[in-house]
C-alpha cells in the first residue's frame, strides 16, 4: 500500500525548495531561535528608542569640547557624528531610532546645558528626524558599504536643506539679518552653500560615512542578540523604515512646513518654554558631567525595564 510520499516522491525537495525561495524573498519571518524575532517587542522598540537618544546626546555632549576651527572665511566645525543614527538605523529599525536621536540632542545637551529655546526647538527635532528616517531607511542591507554611505550623506543633506530653506526664508522675509561671512560674496545663498557644504564633508563623510562603513558591518550580528533581535537580512522588509507612496510624501512636507512654523516663532519671539540660564559659561566645561550623569540613569533605567520585559515574556 503507497503511502502519500509514496505517491509523490518530489513534494518534500520542492517544498525544500519552495522554503529557501521564501526565506530568499524574505518572506520567512518567524522566531529563529525560540527567543529572537524579526519583528520587534514594545519592549524592544522602547530600548531602541532609549539607545539612540543616549548615545546621540552622548555624541554631541562630546562636540561641547572639540574646538571648532577657522580657516579663512570658513569656519570648521562638526555639526553631528552622523555615524550613530546611521548606525542605530541600519542595525535595528530607521523609524525608533529616528524618534529618539534628536531628542537626545535636545534633552542632554540644550536642555541640561541651559541653552533651551523652547518650541522652537521643534523645528531641529522634526528636521533631524525626517532625515533619519528618509535617509536610515536606504540601508537595505547593513552589509552594504554603499549604502551606508548613502545613508550618511543623505542625512546630513535633508537636515541641513531644510534648516538653509528655514534660515533663507527668514531673511526674504525680513524678520532676521543675514550673517554675511568676511571674504564671501555678500549673499545669503554663498553663506549658506559653503555651510551645507562643510557639514556634508565634515559631519557627513568625515564623522559619518567614513565610520559607518566600517563600524555597521562590524557590529551586524553581533549587537542585536542581546536585544533579543534577529539580525537583519538582505531581502526582508526593514522593521520600522518609511513608507513609500504618495501619503507619506504628503506627511513630509507637512512636517517640514511644521518645522519651518515653529522656526519662525523664535525669529517672532514668541517662542514659548525658552530655559537659558548657560550652566557651560557659569560652571565650565565640568558641567558636562551632569548630561553624562543622566544618560547613565536613563540607560540604566531602560535597561532595567528591557530585562523585566524580556524576563515576563519568557516566564
């Protein structure tokens, strides 16, 4: 008496087959160990969200005291150390970390410092994370050094066209002057052309690209086990990346006009919130060590949450 794999000899290699076609296309997207997954916990999204905001407020406590430079009428300096968020994209998922990196800059370093415009900082922390979000979700596979790349210097562009079109616009406007450079054409466009292009090789290949493609591969498959995350892989949807279609093109430019909103109320003075008390000038450069401070309550903290989290969902 033939039995059904009897009858069909072939079913189990195709089928062999028909598994490694999906889990190349990416459609295979179950728990590979018992513990990790492909997609991502509240807990998780949490302690990504946590990361990101530490170590880019991390990121520019450094940039407090690295000195900026003057070469001519240039000025040298790095406006951010792209690498992380494009690292914190790559790795894990664009959109939480997006979400949190800027809020880093915002709440160890211009909150803390004492140099907190209030609403107006709106505009820096929607600005920042549209190009995170846009640029980390290039990064298909972490592995891919041009990507990556891209990723960084797409980063550095979206944030800093946006802040040129916001500080041209105020100037056309005439609710602020133009800081014209000694030995530049008088224009706002030359100002504002020789600024995105020191931030794009500076912050975005010196202290972005560069890293990145080394540092990402180096840590992929390495870093995410001990989130309890599955590695990504090549072909999978990303966790987390931004949409494509016409409503999310939509979404963009609504939050850029938000930003460009809450810019112009500080050009107004009407920004409300605003907390200037300048602790770096009263205290000096040791105040930075309270931002520091805070960044290990809020590891610490997010970490503690992250292991009870992942301790129930075992039990």
């Amino acid at each position: 008496m033939s039995t059904p794999t009897d009858r069909n000899p072939t079913s189990s290699t195709e089928n062999s087959a028909l598994g490694s076609t999906e889990a190349r296309s990416g459609t295979l997207r179950g728990a590979i160990d018992g513990i990790r997954s492909a997609q991502l916990t509240t807990s998780q999204k949490l302690m990504i969200f946590v990361l990101s905001m530490s170590l880019f407020g991390l990121s520019n406590i450094l940039l407090e005291i690295i000195p900026e430079f003057q070469i001519g009428p240039v000025e040298l300096s790095i406006s951010n150390m792209m690498f992380i968020p494009v690292a914190m994209a790559a790795l894990f998922s664009p959109f939480w970390a997006a979400l949190g990196a800027p809020l880093g800059e915002i709440v160890f370093t211009d909150l803390l410092m004492g140099d907190f415009s209030g609403l107006a900082e709106v505009e820096g922390y929607l600005q920042m994370f549209l190009a995170i979000y846009i640029g980390g979700s290039i990064v298909r596979n972490p592995q891919n050094r041009a990507q990556l790349a891209i990723s960084a210097l797409m980063i550095i562009l979206i944030d800093k066209v946006l802040s040129a079109i916001v500080d041209m616009s105020k100037v056309w406007i005439g609710v602020e002057d133009a800081e014209f450079v000694t030995g530049l054409p008088q224009s706002i466009l030359a100002v504002e052309g020789v600024g995105l292009l020191t931030d794009v090789v500076i912050s975005g290949v010196l202290f972005g690209a560069i890293p990145a493609i080394w540092l990402v591969p180096a840590l992929h498959g390495k870093i995410e086990p001990l989130m309890g995350l599955r590695p990504r892989v090549p072909g999978e949807p990303i966790p987390g990346d931004a949409p494509r279609g016409p409503l999310f093109v939509a979404a963009v430019l609504l939050l850029s006009l938000a930003s460009f909103g809450f810019a112009f109320l500080e050009a107004f003075d009407l920004s409300a919130g605003a907390w200037e008390p300048d602790f770096l000038d009263r205290f000096g450069n040791g105040f930075l060590w309270v931002s520091v401070g805070a960044i290990v309550v809020v590891m610490g903290l997010a970490l503690l949450l992250f292991r009870r989290s992942g301790s129930k969902s075992v039990d």
